[in-house]
C-alpha cells in the first residue's frame, strides 16, 4: 500500500533542479492532504533520519534531503543528494551516506571548492612559508628547545 505522501516523492523525481524550494501549503497541495500538526511546529519533523517518519522516507527515496527549515516562514528546500530509488531491493541509506555516494559516484568537490578562487593575490616576493609574526616564530623555537 502507497503512502499517503507518495506524491510528494513522484513530484521530486520530475524536478530537474538540484534545490527545490516549498512552501508547505505546496506540499499539502501536492500530497492532497494537510501536513500533521508536528510538522507545523517542529523542526525536528523535517529532519533527514529515515527513521523520523514515513514521509522523510519518501524524500530520501526520492534522492532529496531537506534543508533551510524555516518554522515562521512555512518553507523549506529539497536538496538533490543522491538519483532516486529505483524500487526492489532499493536500501535506505542515512541521507550522509547517500551523499557520500552520490558525491563519489559523481566525483564531485564540496559546494565551497574554489569559492575564493580568482579572489586572493599574493604580494609578490612575500614567502608563505614564513611565520606572519617572527617573535611568535622564536617563542615557539624556545618551547621546542
């Protein structure tokens, strides 16, 4: 027997982009019934223990992981972490294993990876190697001592 949130797992295997951002209303919307009451209230709720509940069960099935919960606002993003499940013999996997694989499968770096590139310059003739403060450097020569 389908779960009651089933749809929101097929309307998260149609989405092509990697974060998708929704409301709750949405998610009501496109699981045709209201989200209980501790969904509403608790952030816990929308964690991404695939022991939490059926439904974090289908977004995790779905290759999907929540994040930016916001509680006020009644939003949240699906992030993509991983292809969906294709079914049979499919095994539930702790969403940062699911990431570790996915992460492996596409050989893929951190979202930070290179996020200073182009931006830090170097004066020329300054040597990295040396210590930034050489009465540090000495005090630490002397403890070694």
């Amino acid at each position: 027997m389908a779960s009651k949130y089933a749809p929101l797992g097929d309307y998260l295997r149609t989405q092509y982009a990697d974060e998708v951002p929704m409301t709750f209303g949405r998610i009501e919307q496109v699981i045709g019934a209201a989200l209980p009451p501790l969904a509403q209230h608790s952030r816990g709720w929308w964690s991404n223990n695939a022991a939490n509940n059926v439904m974090t069960r289908v977004w995790l099935d779905a290759g999907f992981r929540t994040e930016r919960v916001d509680l006020e606002r009644r939003t949240l993003v699906f992030r993509r972490i991983a292809a969906a499940a294709s079914g049979a013999g499919h095994e539930l996997r702790e969403p940062s294993a699911v990431y570790e694989v996915a992460t492996m499968a596409k050989k893929t770096h951190h979202p930070l990876f290179g996020a200073l590139q182009d931006v830090t310059f170097l004066v020329e003739g300054v040597d990295l190697t040396l210590p930034a403060d050489p009465d540090w450097a000495d005090l630490v020569d002397q403890k070694r001592d």
